[in-house]
C-alpha cells in the first residue's frame, strides 16, 4: 500500500491507469481505495464543495491525476470549488497554487462525476505536482455575476410560470444575453407588453421583500415531487438539489445562487419571444457589496 503526500491510499496492484475521456496521467489510477471517501475498488467522484457554500472563493484539493481531451489539458482534483460549465451557467475559472508555483485555470467541465480543471497553459503545470494538495481560488467577481444570473433567472422562470402557467425549461446565464425558455404556449391574443409589464412588478416586489433562496439536497424520490419540463434529467454523476425562493415552488437545480435577493439593485424582464415554447430576456443590477 502506497500513501500519497495529500493522504491517498493506494492497492500497488492495481495501479494502471484510468481513462476518464482522455489518458489520466501522473498518478494514473485504476480502482483506488481511498479512505472515507468511496467504496473499494471504485475512484472517488469529484466532492462538489459549492454545491454547499455559493460564498467559498478559497479551499483546498489534492490533485489525483491529469488528462487531455478535445478542450485541452486537465487536472482532476479529490473536491473542488470550481462550479463547472453546464445547467446554462458559465465555467468558474481562477488558479491552483502548488506551493509558490501558480496553475491558471481558463475552465471547468463536468464528466460522469468528475470535474476537469483545464489549464490555461499546459506549460505552467509540473508532472510532480501530481498527489499534492493545492490551494484553490476562483474568480470572486465572475463567481457572483454568475450566481446573481442563476438566481434572476430562477426567478423570473417562477414568476413567469406563475402567472402563465408555463414551464420553465430551459436557461441561459451568460453574461452575453441571459434569458428563459419555456415550455407551452401563450394564448393566441396575449399581450406581451402588459405581460412583461405585470412580470416585472413581481420582480421588482420581490426583490424589494429581499427574499431568502434556500438550496437543498433531495433524493430521486423527492425531485419526482416536482413539476418538471419533458425530457428533465439530472446530469450523470451529479447529486439532486434543489433551489426554492422564498414564495415559489421549489426547482431543481445544481448550479451557483446567492442566498438572499437583497443581494440585486435590480431584475428585469426586457424581451418576449415566440408564442409557442416563448423566450423571455432579461438583465440584473447586483449591489457593489458582492464585487471585490
């Protein structure tokens, strides 16, 4: 039995590599043990630290191993708090530490359970830090633009699916044009513009009221309880968790979001689209307090 410097403990005879959608190199493991953290036999699944804690801009993680894919060069890490792309929210990005040497990393993605850190310069990185811990650190002011457009999107699907009877099901937080897709059809002499009108007085009533957003876990069970749109699947290797807005029903959802909506100056609804399946876009003011 090998015990690495970040306290993985691994069977010398099943030590061979792992493919994990690229060649896993450096520590290179096939089925390690590690202790408290999976069964035996099987390589423990990313710990997803911001699932609990939106405001964690720091921690630490003991790199397992790297790998490479279409995207680039990666590094898989025993937990992280790097939210990675994916649910209609963009990547964290920020850097790993290894003592006093730095790793930039450019973007996070999500695969069976596994989160790959990918690096902005494959360069910057030593094959030895492989079984080191590292000091992790994102972007503190892009981690809570994003959370603040997660949150307003969920809000205004809420809203909206309140007072139409649509579903919400699809969103895109992106910085470049954030909007909600939902799904059903408004009725034929619908108008939009009174619509969009009453929205967006819930919006500025709620945010006015600074209502709470509490995330918790659930089981499959308990996500069956909800009101989904066709075709809902949670992401293979992602645990159930749902966001619930203080006043609306609760929805699924893995992404980032701040804890109150006393956090925004303010949330709009700016554009309808569509009849059928409609988009709506719309545009955020956060408070100065949450930027570094």
């Amino acid at each position: 039995m090998t015990v690495l410097s970040c306290g993985l403990k691994i069977d010398t005879k099943m030590f061979k590599g792992l493919l994990l959608g690229g060649l896993l190199l450096g520590v290179g493991l096939m089925y390690p043990n590690i202790s408290g953290a999976a069964e035996a036999n099987d390589m423990p699944t990313t710990n997803l630290l911001y699932l609990d804690n939106t405001y964690q801009f720091e921690s630490r993680g003991c790199l397992l191993g790297t790998g490479a894919d279409a995207k680039g060069t990666y590094l898989i890490f025993d937990q992280t708090i790097f939210y990675p792309q994916g649910g209609g929210q963009p990547a964290d990005i920020g850097a790993v530490k290894f003592g006093e040497k730095q790793v930039r990393i450019g973007f996070t993605g999500f695969n069976n359970g596994f989160v790959h850190h990918y690096l902005c310069d494959p360069q910057e990185f030593d094959p030895a830090f492989v079984g080191q811990v590292a000091q992790m650190e994102i972007d503190h002011n892009r981690r809570m633009e994003n959370a603040c457009a997660h949150t307003a999107g969920h809000l205004l699907g809420s809203i909206t699916a309140g007072i139409t009877g649509l579903i919400p099901a699809k969103g895109y937080h992106f910085p470049d044009g954030p909007y909600v897709q939902f799904e059903g059809q408004l009725p034929e002499k619908t108008d939009t513009a009174a619509l969009l009108s009453t929205i967006n007085e819930s919006l500025s009533r709620c945010v006015a009221e600074a209502r709470n957003l509490k995330l918790t876990l659930v089981d499959p069970q308990g996500l069956s309880q909800l009101k989904l749109p066709t075709g809902f699947q949670i992401p293979a290797g992602k645990p159930c968790r749902i966001a619930h807005i203080e006043g609306f029903d609760p929805v699924p959802c893995g992404g980032t979001h701040i804890n109150s909506l006393a956090e925004f100056a303010a949330i709009e609804a700016k554009k309808l689209t569509g009849r059928k399946n409609p988009k709506i876009s719309y545009t955020f003011l956060i408070r100065s307090a949450l930027r570094k």
